[in-house]
C-alpha cells in the first residue's frame, strides 16, 4: 500500500512547532535516527542518542529547542520531541478502520445490540444482552459474555475474552489474550478444604484505556473492579479482584497487584513490582521496578525497594550478613551504652 507523505510545513501546521530548514521535505513515515532513511522522520528525545544524528539519513528529525542547532538535517523544533513523536506517529499510522459488518461465522446470543457501524470478526461469541458500540471492532476469536458492554470506538484484538456483566469504555485497546472479568481469587478455609466464594461483581474499564496482551483483570467480589479512564496496562499484569487503578497511571509489565488494593491517579508503576492487598497509594507515586510494595503509600514520592544485584559470592556474603542484622544491632547497642 502506497503512503502518503507529508509535508514539514503541514505537521507543523496541523501539530505545533517550528520548522528550521526545508518546509517543503515530505515524510511519510517515522524511523530512528540509527535506521531511518529517505521519507522518514526521527526524533531526539534523549540525550545519550544525540551523536547518532551526525549519521542519520533520515530525511527530517523532531528536536528540543535546546537542540535546534545540532543538525543541518530539516527539522521540526518543538517542546517535547517525544510526545510530538508519538502524536505524529498517531497520524501516519492510524489504528485498523472499522468495517461495518458481522462475519457469517460469528454467533450473536439473544437480545444482543451489536451497531451497524459496529464490526464483529470470523468466530466472534457476543453473549445474550451484551452491548456493542458504534465504530468498535471486535476482531477474530474474541468472547463477549452476556450482558457485557462495549462502549463506542473500541478495538479488541484477537482472542480476548470479556466475561459477562463487565462494562468496557469507549475508545479502549484490548490486546491479544487480555482476559476481562474472570473470577477473583475468593477462597475460604474450612474443615480443611478451600470454599470458593462466587464473585458476583463486575470489571468497569473508563474511556481510552489501553491493556496489554495476556493482561488479566478480575472481577470483584461484592462490588466492582475499577480501571478509571486513560489508564495505559502492559503486557501481562495481574489485577485482583475489588483493586481500583486511578485515572492516568501507567503500569509496566509483570506487575502484580493483589485484591482490594487502591492506586491513586497519574501514579507510576515499574515492571515486576508487586503491590499487596488492601493498601493505598497516593496519586502522583512512582515506584521503581521489582520493588515490592507492603505498605501505604500517603504521599507523592518515588518509592524503590530493589536489592542491588553483584557477582554471586559478593551477593552470598551481603545475604548472609543479613541474616544476622538482628544480631549484628543488638551488639551495637550494647556497645553504645558500654561507650556513655
């Protein structure tokens, strides 16, 4: 499919920013600096990258205004390369347009309200009384319980699962295998055996959410599991049951957050950090990656409990002289009041 390239002086036109040299050069594409090539643009958003713009073959490159005189290359000067980046990036690759139309193999349950502006994919299950919204694509292999609810322009790719009763917003992704609404991990111990106790809420995702691939997101217990709006989920993270994710936080992949946990808004969250239940964070907290959260977080702050790695006998040593901590304080003391 041929692409059509775009003026420097119409992105600027249409996104902001200065353009330094040739308005007349056209893109079409985006690219890095290390392998972009004729028709595309890069960007500079790091510093540790700016020696690669010496070599760069790209035909125009987005810079801070801080860097506006490190290249001859044609460019666009704005205020934040990156997001200009991803805005551009936006426009010159658009999201799959959606096709009105329910494919012939796809098995519509009774009652179900699926728009004429809608598309339904090959082997598609839409349960009894679930809703979906116009402009949305539902695209192979994907399961929509009853009752579930499908908000207006929203892409699901192939095979998620949505369970039954759960609400998804409009303008949401739902990646490859994220799974929306199974059973939160409700157990009681009695005579012993495990009784499982029936999750009865539901998943409630607010508009322009993202979720990665093999994301997992439960339903609640009693009340509902809420993922507020613009909440942006990597791949493969574990929402528990009755958790709460505050608007416009961003969680990397292989976090683990255990039931009934509260996350504030515009929080942070690095990959593999484990979250346990019942707690609260604060809006506006970032919390480094492996960092294991066992307690409240009241206040705004960057947050990092990371045991340094080292060559293995370094970190037997420092493991070991941790297991007498205990020890090694209580002698400490003892010496202090020795020296008063």
């Amino acid at each position: 499919m041929e692409r059509t390239a775009y003026r420097l002086a119409d992105i600027a036109a249409r996104f902001g920013g200065q353009v330094v040299g040739d308005a007349e050069t056209k893109v079409q594409q985006i690219g890095t600096l290390e392998k972009a090539t004729t028709g595309q643009i890069a960007f500079l958003a790091n510093a540790k990258y700016r020696h690669q713009l010496e070599g760069s073959r790209a035909s125009a490159v987005i810079l801070s205004r801080a860097d506006a005189d490190a290249t001859q290359i044609p460019r666009i000067v704005c205020d934040n390369p990156y997001s200009y980046f991803a805005k551009l990036s936006a426009f010159l690759n658009p999201l799959p347009e959606c096709v009105p139309a329910i494919h012939a193999s796809a098995v519509v349950g009774k009652g179900a309200q699926i728009s004429p502006q809608a598309h339904i994919g090959p082997l598609v299950t839409v349960g009894e009384g679930a809703i979906v919204g116009a402009g949305t694509v539902v695209m192979a292999g994907c399961s929509i319980g009853d009752g579930a609810k499908l908000g207006e322009n929203t892409l699901l790719y192939p095979r998620v699962t949505v369970y039954h009763g759960c609400v998804i917003g409009n303008h949401v992704i739902l990646h490859s295998g994220a799974v929306i609404g199974a059973d939160g991990f409700g157990m009681a111990w009695e005579d012993g055996r495990w009784l499982k106790i029936p999750q009865i809420g539901r998943v409630l995702i607010g508009d322009h959410v993202e979720v990665g691939a093999n994301t997992t997101i439960d339903r609640g217990a009693l009340d509902d599991t809420v993922i507020e709006e613009d909440v942006k989920l990597d791949n493969q993270i574990q929402v528990a049951h009755n958790v709460r994710i505050g608007a416009h936080t961003a969680i990397a992949g292989c976090v683990g957050i255990a039931g009934s946990a509260n996350i504030g808004k515009y929080c942070r969250i690095g990959g593999s950090a484990g979250i346990l239940g019942h707690l609260s964070i604060a809006d506006g907290v970032e919390i480094s990656s492996f960092t294991l959260v066992s307690k409240s977080i009241r206040e705004k702050g960057v947050y990092s409990g990371i045991y340094p790695f080292s060559d293995k006998e370094t970190w037997l040593k420092s493991a070991s002289h941790l297991r007498h901590l205990d020890d090694m304080f209580a002698r400490i003391k003892q010496l202090e009041k020795e020296i008063e």
